[in-house]
C-alpha cells in the first residue's frame, strides 16, 4: 500500500514543481496530493486498525473496577488501614 502512496506523491510533487506559480503549485500538490493521499491511507487502513483493536485483551468489568478501587493485588488506600 505504501508503494502506491510514494509513487503518487512523486508524480504529483513533479507535477506541482512544474506549475507556473507558488500558489498553483501549492494548490497542486494539496488537492491532487494530500488530500487523496490521506483518504486512500484512511480507507485502506481501516482493515488493520480494526484487527489491532480486536488483538487488544478485553478487560473484565470485575477487573476494572478492583484496579479503581486499588483492590487488584490487596492493596487498600491509606485511609482504609
């Protein structure tokens, strides 16, 4: 995926240093570039991103609340010796 993305911001980056003004160019290399650059990025990473959620370990409702409370290994606040 990210072969695609270099090879398209060189093509645009060539494309935009050939504009005949700063701005042109600057606008060039935003909206032919930048912005698709990032929607094609967002769309296609949206398959890995929901696997790296699922791979999280999913936490008990028990278990946090032991660690609010500071119960989780026997441990108590100091006002509750």
């Amino acid at each position: 995926m990210y072969i695609i993305v270099i090879a398209w911001l060189y093509v645009i980056v060539l494309m935009a240093a050939t504009e005949k003004t700063v701005v042109a160019g600057l606008l060039t290399l935003i909206f032919y570039g930048l912005a698709p650059v990032a929607l094609f990025v967002w769309i296609f990473g949206t398959p890995g991103r929901r696997r790296a959620r699922r791979r999280l370990p999913q936490r008990s409702t028990d278990q946090v609340v032991g660690e609010v409370v500071g119960e989780e290994d026997g441990r108590h606040a100091k006002g509750d010796q």
